[in-house]
C-alpha cells in the first residue's frame, strides 16, 4: 500500500518548483540552469528528483535532459518539462507544455485531455475508458496522440509499474482501485503519433542492483547509484566520473543498466505533454499534482 502522505509531500514540493520551472521557460534561457535549479529546489523542499528534470523539445516527446556542459538555450521552440520528485520513494510525476513556436492548440489538447481523463477517474473504472477519453479529446482537437508512450503507476521507488495508462481507445484495460496511485499523461502531435528512439542518451538507470561486476570503475559506479538513486533514472550530469562512458558502456552491454533514449517524432512535427499524478478514490480523485 502506498503511502499517502508522502505522496501528498511530493505533490505539494512538485507543485512549487513547477512554478520555478514556468518562470524560466523563456527564449534565451540556459536548459541546464533550469534542470539544476529544479534539482536542487526539490532537495532544499527536502525531497529528492525522482527523474532527472526532462526538457523536450519540438518533435521531442520524451527522455531528453541536459548534459553537463550544456550550453543550449530556448528558442522559438515548443518546450514540454516533466519533473519528478519523490519522498522517501513516493513518487509525483507530472509535465506541463510551454508553446513559443506558434502551436497554443497542440498543448491545450494534451492539457484538455489530461483533465478530461482525471475527471473520469474513479474506483471501478477501467484505463481503457482513460484511453478513450484522451484519444477522443485529442481527436476533438484535429491531433494524434501519441499511441506508443502511456501513463503508469508509481510504487515505492518505482517509476513505472502496472497498471498502463492508454493515450488511445484499446479493448482491454485494468480496473483501477481506490488507494492506486497512477500517472496520467497524455503526449498529442501533429505528426502520425508514434515516437522513436533518437541517438541521444543522457538517462540511465539501474537494472540488476545486486550484479557482480568485474571492472573497479564500473562497481564504483553501481555502489554510487545504488545509493543515491537505487533504481530510479539518473543523469549523466549527476555523476562526477571521468570513465562515466566507459563504465555506462560496460554496464549497458551486461545489463546492469538501463539507457533511455530520447524519444521523438519525426523532424518538422510538433509534441506536446500534459500530465498529473492521481490517487484513486471510491468516488473520484485527488491530485497530488495541481
Ligand atoms: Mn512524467
Ligand atoms: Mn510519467
């Protein structure tokens, strides 16, 4: 069972720095200083980055974060930020999208999706219907969801677990319980609404915690992570290594590790993200995140 009000704690640290965050979308302003200054202002909320601060853009939907001596600024760009904070393991999750690229309708139809679906939220309730409700929300709007990237549900320590959340109408769901807590996060795109992975990776994770590994530098790195992060996503950024590729590199070939690729649709489309995390109740929801 989860733990409620550490969910809450979670929810109303990510709530402060998401208005940190909206402050500092602004043309001409560094990525990287808005990902350390959200890091480090959960931290100071005393709770920890449950993900490394995502700074999509564009056709980006998802999985992309500054590197360590990123000089990237804003430009006339569409600019989706999800964040995740977690205390003592639980986890709020949520995104929102700034549009400076002329596209105010493609992030109201992710952000009309979003509430559509949170309305819709009750015990009984099976994700299929969160499906339809987005699909059909998005649609209403003349867009794609994207069909291949869901909402989830968040356990201790846990970033994704069962159920799935659909962005699209599917014939078999999961009844939701009151207690659940799920993320719901509808992506919508003027493309055809399905992702790829891209080149870029700056975000890992540990898979096999307990692995033996023969390389020094490589087992530093997973007593590191352990530690810090257990098996929550981390940033390159984050670990101050100077084998860090070679080691991730090793790890990634045995399966130690995780690598999550930036996730996009094609050049010249447009991606945007609207997402809550909610906790089931008999006769709707509350929303850790807004
Ligand atoms: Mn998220
Ligand atoms: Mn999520």
């Amino acid at each position: 069972m989860a733990n409620l009000e550490k969910h809450r704690e979670a929810g109303r640290i990510h709530k402060k720095v998401t208005e940190t965050a909206r402050d500092m979308v602004k043309e001409g302003a560094s990525l990287l200083e808005l990902a350390e200054t959200v890091e480090q202002e959960i931290r100071d909320e005393g709770g920890a980055p449950a993900f490394p601060v995502n700074i999509s853009r564009d056709e980006e939907a998802a999985h992309a974060t500054p590197s360590r001596d990123d000089d990237d600024t804003f430009g006339e760009e569409m600019v989706n930020i999800d964040i995740g904070v977690h205390v003592d393991g639980w986890i709020a999750d949520a995104a929102f999208t700034v549009d400076m690229s002329g596209n105010d309708e493609l992030v109201e139809a992710s952000r009309a999706a979003v509430n559509a679906a949170v309305e819709r939220v009750e015990a009984g309730v099976s994700t299929a219907e969160l499906g339809r409700v987005i699909e059909e929300t998005i649609d209403g709007y003349g867009y794609n969801p994207v069909y291949n990237l869901t909402g989830h549900g968040l356990g201790e320590y846990e970033q994704h677990t069962s159920p799935s959340v659909p962005n699209r109408a599917v014939d078999q769901g999961v009844t939701l319980e009151a207690g659940d807590v799920i993320a719901i996060e509808p992506f919508a795109t003027d493309g055809r609404g399905k992702v790829k992975e891209g080149s870029a990776e700056e975000i890992f994770s540990l898979q096999d915690p307990d692995a033996r590994v023969r390389s020094r530098n490589a087992r530093d790195l997973v007593e590191t992570v352990k530690e810090e992060y257990r098996t929550l996503p981390f940033a390159k950024r984050w670990l101050d290594d100077n084998r860090l590729d070679m080691s991730l590199r090793r790890l990634k070939a045995s399966d130690v590790v995780e690598g999550y690729p930036v996730l996009k649709e094609r050049d010249g489309f447009f991606v945007s993200q609207a997402e809550h995390t909610v906790i089931v109740e008999e006769d709707g929801c509350e929303v850790t995140t807004r």
